[in-house]
C-alpha cells in the first residue's frame, strides 16, 4: 500500500509529520508519487495564522478535486483540531478520519482497522520512530511544544497548549538516532529560553546543550526561537565552551516601538532590545542576528514604524522576516474578517521588505572575499553547481551558496570563500585547504 503526506506549517509541524511516517512505514507502506496513486493521504496542518488555513481549505479541495471518486483515504490533523475544526468537518465532510493533534496511537489504530486491507498482517515491521521527509544535511530536534507567553496576536497557547519540555536524557537519545540524517542538530521549541522550566523549575538550556554537545557525528548545532524578554546573557560564555554551537541568534523581536510591544504582551521595548544585542555582540563577538518583526499592529502609526527604520540603523541584523499582523480568533469555527483592511498591512510589508532587500545586498557583497565554514547540502541542475549553506545560514530561511568547484574527497564541510552575492543568493569556492 501507498501513502502521501502534506506537512503543512513551520518545523515543528515536520517532527510530528515524521512521526506518523514512521508509523506508515513500520507497517510497510511506501511513499506514492501521484495522489491518485495513494491509498491513504495525510495532511498534518497549520492553524496559526488565517493564511494558513485558506491554505488548508485550498490544499484539501485541490486533493478532492485530483483523487475523485477513489477509494483513496484521506486523513487530516494537525494544529486544525484545536482550531477551525468545525468549520473545515462541515465543508469536508469527504474526510474520513480527523486525528487529534500529535495523537499517534489514534492514527496507528485508525491505520490498522481501516486502512491495511482486511487478514493483513498488523504487526509492526520496523521500529522507527521519525522518519525523514526531506534529504539535507539538516535535523530538527523538538525540545518542548507549547508556550504560555500569551501574545495577544499568538493563538499558539491555545492551539498547543502549555509548555512541555522534553526531558534531557530523552533528547539525547533521540538525537543519538537521528546523527546518520545529518551534519547539522537544529533545536527548535515555541520558545526555546524557557526550556526545562516546567519539568525542572528552571531555564535547562546550557544543560541541554551540553549534552548535546557530546553526541558525535554533528559538526553544528544551531539555537532557534530565543524569545528576548527570557534570553539569560549568562548564557553568552557557552558559545565560547562548546564549539559545536553556532553563534547564531534567532531571536523574534516582531517590534521596537515599547508601546506596541507592551500591546502585544512582550517585555523589552527599543532601549532594552537594543541593550540585549549590544550585550550578546560584546560576549560573542562572531554573532549573527536573525529577528521578525510583525507590522500592522492595531494602534500602530507612522512614528512606530520609524523607530523601527532607525532600529535597524543601529543594530545589524543580518536576516529579517517581516510579517503583517492578522486578525486571529480562538474556536472550532474558522471566518473570514472581511473589515480587515489586508492591502494596507500588505503594503507596509512591501515597503519594509523593499528597504531590508537594499540593507541585505548591501551586507551580503561585504562578504565577498571573505572565507567562511561552510556544510555541502545539494546540487542544482539549473546552475549546474553544488550548493552549501555558511554557518550563519539557517536551513530553509536564510539562502544558500553555488560553488564554483568540487571539494576534494566530496567533503560535507568545507571552508568557502565568497566571490559574489544577490540578496540571499551567494557564490563562492572551496578554498585550497579542502
């Protein structure tokens, strides 16, 4: 039998998606190439924003348009239990099975009695546990689910639920296995500051990480989702201790203006951000900045978005996503906020995208000349090149490097030296020394 799945949504969302895989695949199902081909499809979903549920409505009405009349199952879960789930049930009604968020065995039990054809042999064939989606040189590892933050924009806490961490001696295993995916360990939470807190009744990231560090086989590893107002700057030694650990800094500030920030429910307005960044630049020197900042924020006017313009004068911030506020709203049901005005919050992003498009190019042909580690993740036939990522390109989000030449012994990690940049578009060589 064949399966298809859709992992909808951030990287977070893929852990569980690799999870139900691996279930698909320990009682002997391959992965189909066409959704018609498929015995059974599964869409793990994101509900956190409206876009991603018209993107849901859109993605499940393309699957029922394609498989038809078959007698293909189809099989929905995700963050949309918790949200929106009445109102996608009653337009879908085609599904045959709504699976609760994370809720493998309810999945492993749905597969065994309707799924695998009657007399068929339910018994486990493998023992995997993830089961990976994508071939890179990358592997997330989920540290905790939920947050209890509560930012008046997030529906996360009540789509999540609270904080779960993940015990350390339970990570460690897990990324004990998970070392023959990848050169690179990237840990991942809502909010990953507060790590250990509600198991061991405190902040546990440098214990983490430091037993993380011992695993051979991961040449980085890389600290996503910092939350400012939970960032300890006794953590800054670390990055000197255990050299594995990237100093690279994912922190989300969404905005500057303080009283923006305290509308949103956050702590550290311009002084005390532009304080952190200050304090982390001078404990760790090599650090790299990544951030979002969210604009549109109902009471949002022009001076606030100049303190942002300012705030990015002063603080080099290497990467920026920028997002527009949406209006979200707790429920199974799921509507569309008509008086919402979306083109105006879309041309404040535009505006913004286009200055930090300038102020990118501009720091990444800084770089040319310059040599860097680098880890070898694919080739591309349409630039006829190998393709990398520098250490202080996140997965996914922060572009890649085209190298103009082969490394010797077909290396995994190389350094590279840039010889030209677009945007988030580099090249470069592997220097002599590899």
């Amino acid at each position: 039998m064949k399966y298809i799945i859709l992992s909808l949504g951030c990287a977070k969302n893929l852990v569980d998606s690799e999870r139900f895989v691996a279930i698909l695949k320990n009682y002997g199902l391959t992965e189909a190439d066409e959704w018609k081909d498929a015995d059974l499809i599964l869409v793990n979903t994101c509900a956190f924003l409206h876009a991603a549920l018209t993107e849901l409505d859109d993605t499940l009405t393309a699957i029922l348009q394609e498989i038809g009349k078959a007698p293909t199952k189809l099989v929905v879960t995700g963050c949309v239990m918790n949200r929106g789930l009445k109102t996608f049930q009653e337009k879908f009604p085609r599904v045959d099975s709504w699976i609760s968020l994370k809720d493998l065995a309810a999945f492993e039990n749905y597969l065994k009695s309707s799924v695998l054809p009657k007399g068929a042999d339910i018994s486990r064939k493998r023992l995997l546990s993830r089961a990976p989606l994508e071939q890179e040189q990358h592997v997330y590892l989920r540290i905790a689910d939920g947050c209890e933050n509560h930012c008046t924009y997030c529906l996360i806490p009540s789509i999540r639920g609270k904080l779960v961490s993940v015990p350390i001696e339970e990570l460690v295993e897990e990324a004990k296995a998970l070392v023959k995916r990848g050169k690179e360990l990237v840990l991942i939470a809502q909010d990953s500051c507060m790590y250990g807190t509600d198991i061991y009744g405190r902040k546990a990231l440098p214990e983490l990480i430091e037993a993380l560090h011992k695993i051979k086989g991961f040449e980085w590893i890389r600290l996503m989702y910092l939350h400012p107002d939970h960032f300890e700057l006794s953590w800054l030694p670390l990055w000197s201790k255990y050299p594995k650990l990237l100093p690279y800094f994912e922190i989300p500030i969404q905005h500057v203006s303080d009283g923006i920030i305290h509308a949103m429910n956050r702590q550290k307005g311009y002084a005390e951000l532009k304080a952190l960044f200050a304090a982390i630049k001078a404990g760790v020197p090599k650090a790299v900045f990544r951030t979002t900042l969210m604009l549109g924020y109902p009471g949002e006017i022009q001076e606030d978005r100049d303190l942002i313009d300012k705030f990015l004068t002063e603080v080099d911030i290497m990467h920026v996503g920028v997002f527009g506020y949406s209006p979200e709203t707790k429920g199974s049901e799921w509507h569309y906020p008509e008086a919402w005005d979306w083109d105006a919050v879309r041309e404040l992003e535009l505006e913004l995208e286009s200055k930090l498009e300038e102020q990118k190019t501009a720091k990444m042909e800084q770089l040319v000349g310059t040599i860097h580690r680098g880890m070898i993740v694919d080739y591309s036939p349409e630039m006829e090149a190998l393709c990398a990522r520098l250490w202080f390109q996140a997965p996914e989000i922060d572009g890649i490097v085209y190298l103009e030449n082969r490394p010797v012994d077909d290396k995994l990690m190389v350094d590279i030296e840039i010889t030209d940049a677009l945007g988030d578009e580099l090249w470069g060589i592997v220097t002599e020394e590899d």
